[in-house]
C-alpha cells in the first residue's frame, strides 16, 4: 500500500515537474521570439530610415538650404522652402522627426538648423538646438555612409530611433546630416503583432510538448508493467528449477547418508570385496552424474542435473549429447521454458510406457541455427491429437487436482515463435521427438 502511493506521489510529481517546465520553456520561447522580432522590426525600421534619409538628402533644395546657412531665420524664404520640403517627406515616411544638422567643428556632434516635427509638439526644435549625433555616426557620415541609433530616451522627445545620411552641396562637399526619427511605440507595436499572431504556433508547440510527456509516461508504465511481468515470467521459472535443485541436494545427502551407512557396515563385518564392488558402482554412477551436468550454459546445466535427479527418482534413464556451445544468443529464460517444458512432458511420457523407458535429450549449433532435439520412450501420438498439442489446456494426459494441463507446449509454441524458430513433432509407438530451430545471427 505504502509502495503504490509512493508510485502515484512519483507520478503527481513528474506530471507537476513536467507541466511547469512546459509553462517556464513556453514563456521564454514567446520571450525569445519576442525580443528576435522586436530586433528584426528595428533592424527593418533603421533599413528603411536610412534609405528615406538618404532619398530625402538627394532631393533637398540646395540653393535655398546655402541662401539659410548666410543668413539663418526662420522667418525667411528659403528656410520656409526646405522645411515644407522635410515636411512633405515626414508625412510620407510617417516619421517623428526630420531635420538637417550640421557637423560641430570638432566632430563631437551636431546641430539641428531646419527641422520637420509632429504638428500636435507643443514645442518646435529651434535653430542650433544640439542633437544626438556621435562621433561614430559622424565619421560614418564623412566616409558618405549612413547610420542608424540604439534606442534613444530622451525626456523631451520621448523614445525613438534615429538614421542619418549625408547631405552633399552643389560642388559634393559634405555640408551635413539629414536626420530621420522613427518613434519606437510604432516598433514595439509591429512587435506584439507579430507575437500575437505567432501565440496559435506557441500554444500548439506546448500542447506538443504536453502531449509527448504524457505520451513518454505512457510508454513508461508500459515499459514497466512488461518488463515486470517479464522478470515475474523468469522469476517463476527459476523459482521452480531452484525448487527442483532444493529437492535434488536434499535426495542426494540423503542417499549419501545412506551409502556411507551401507559402507561403513559393510566394512565393519568385514566384507572388503562387496564395500569394493559397492565403491565402484557409485563411481561408475557418478561418472553418469558428470557427464550430464558437462554443459557450458550454466542454467541448462542446472537445469539438466535437475531433470536428471527426477528422471532417476522416477526410473527413467535420461540421456545427454554433450554440446560444447554455450547458446549465449538466447536467453537462458527462453532456453528454460522450451527444455523444462519438453523434458517435463517426455518425463511424463517415458514413465507411463511399458518396458524401456528413456529420455535423450540433445542440444548443439547448426551453423547459424540452434537445435534443441528431446526424445522419449512411450506411447504414440495420435494423428488426431497432433493439431491440438500447442492449444492451451490441452493435454494427451489426464488433469488432477493438483496439477494443470495443457500449458507447457503452448508456453514453447509463444517462445519458438517469439524468435522466428520452428517446432516439429514425430510420433510412433515407442518413440516420440520434439525438436525445436531457432536462428541466431
């Protein structure tokens, strides 16, 4: 109980986890984007400012400009020409401002002497007023480049961009900058467009994201409920073996209890030849023992030397081909469900029969095929029992209540089938062979 509520806290945690780093990812996605567009939509405004700028400078009426700068008023005729000029070009932009600035002599900055500005500014920028200009955009604007700002703050004219291009006189002289401002609400504005259009995708991408989480739980648990009935499958069968191993280490001190017994008595009434003849019938049984645990896979040999010791309590010679492979590329689980299996059933068979009763088992590598061959004395199979020896509960022998029928051929049937193997079945009276295919790379 207090293991399944751990696993549901687990789960509550990873699903809170998850939904909080899907939020968190989500929010700096739409921050990134946001702040990518918002330098996208600058950049785009400063390109577009320079080329107005500069188009503005090339259609600026020189002669009246050079006629403002002997005399500058703004009172006079030439400055009212070139002010209706930038105006013209303000209101076809759609900029804040647009003036023309003159270079300080030392090349720190500038000087705004006709300007353009919004008619709701309550205050017009008078002749000479400073502007920002900097010594990297003035050298820019001597070289004949074109520039453009950072965000500037300013506390009179608010915040905006600026761009600037150089203004040529009649001899292509540079006389001067021509100044394009762009306010910023404007690109802060085309910024949240573009984000809230792009918030379906954002929405779509978390959903994803919340889906593949819950998707990659789902695969989890899967994982873990097969991998667990997986290990319960093997668990069970290696209980069972390790059952029989019990049972057979505890058969074998019995009768070595009992030999020593039979010895030691024989010794003492001095019978020397029969404790002699006795010694080595246990050691001729014993070389029997050790030829058939004489595998390289460790669970057959346990496997085998368990069959062995039942196949001996039961009367049945069993009979081993040694086989030096060691049959890594299967799975000793498999290999257990397929040989238990067979080897039960043959047990079964041979010590029903009449007369000789036996079992040989054999198993070894074809070149890139595993045979697992088991062959037993006993009655015949009838024909018409042969198309139902892999379907579940069915059984050539009788059920008690003790024991079920009908699963061990059907449990191989899954396994051959699970490595692409085949099976085959021969029957007549006295003998009957299963043998078992399975390819390996």
């Amino acid at each position: 109980m207090v293991t399944c509520v751990q696993k549901k806290h687990r789960v509550i945690v990873i699903l809170l986890v998850s939904g909080l780093l899907i939020f968190v990812m989500t929010c700096i996605s739409i921050a990134a984007s946001y702040y990518n567009t918002i330098q996208s939509v600058r950049l785009s405004v400063a390109n577009q400012s320079m080329k107005a700028a500069s188009f503005v400078a090339s259609q600026v009426d020189m002669e009246s400009y050079r006629m403002f700068l002997e005399r500058p008023d703004v009172n006079s005729e030439p400055y009212r020409r070139v002010a209706h000029q930038l105006e013209m070009a303000r209101a076809q932009f759609g900029a804040l401002y647009l003036y023309i600035a003159k270079i300080d002599p030392d090349l720190q900055g500038g000087k705004v002497m006709i300007s353009a500005v919004p008619p709701e500014m309550n205050r017009p920028i008078q002749i000479g007023e400073p502007c920002f200009i900097d010594k990297e955009q003035i050298r820019l604007i001597n070289s004949g480049k074109t520039y453009y700002s950072d965000l500037i703050s300013d506390p009179v004219y608010g915040e905006y961009m600026s761009a600037g291009a150089p203004l040529r006189g009649e001899d292509g002289r540079i006389i001067g900058i021509v100044g394009l401002d762009t306010e910023l609400a404007n690109v802060n504005r085309i910024g949240s467009e573009v984000v809230r259009g792009s918030l379906p995708m954002f929405i779509f991408q978390g959903l994803f994201v919340a889906v593949l989480v819950f998707v990659i739980l789902g695969l989890q648990r899967w994982y873990q409920r097969e991998l667990k009935a997986a290990v319960g499958d093997a668990e069970q069968t290696y209980q069972d073996e390790l059952r029989s191993v019990i049972s057979s280490i505890r058969s074998i001190r019995h009768d070595f209890v009992n030999h020593m017994q039979v010895l030691y008595g024989l010794i003492e009434c001095r019978y020397f030849d029969k404790a002699r003849d006795y010694v080595q019938s246990l050691l001729a049984e014993t070389k029997l023992l050790d030829i058939t645990v004489r595998i390289s896979n460790p669970a057959l040999m346990v496997l085998f030397h368990t069959k062995w010791e039942q196949a001996k309590s039961r009367h049945v010679v069993m009979q081993f081909a040694e086989s030096p492979d060691s049959f890594e590329q299967i799975p000793s689980v498999d290999l257990i469900k397929i040989l238990s299996n067979l080897i039960d059933n043959a047990l079964d068979a041979a010590a029903a029969s009449e007369g000789d009763r036996w079992i040989r088992v054999e198993c070894r590598q074809e070149g890139s095929t595993y045979l697992f061959e088991v062959e037993n004395s006993g009655k015949e199979i009838a024909p018409e029992q042969m198309d139902k020896l892999f379907e579940y509960g069915f059984s050539t022998k009788p059920a008690t209540e003790e024991t079920a029928r009908g699963a061990g051929l059907c449990i191989v049937q899954a396994v051959v089938k699970k490595h692409k193997g085949t099976i085959q079945v021969q029957s007549e009276e006295g003998r009957t062979s299963f043998t078992v295919r399975l390819p390996v790379s």
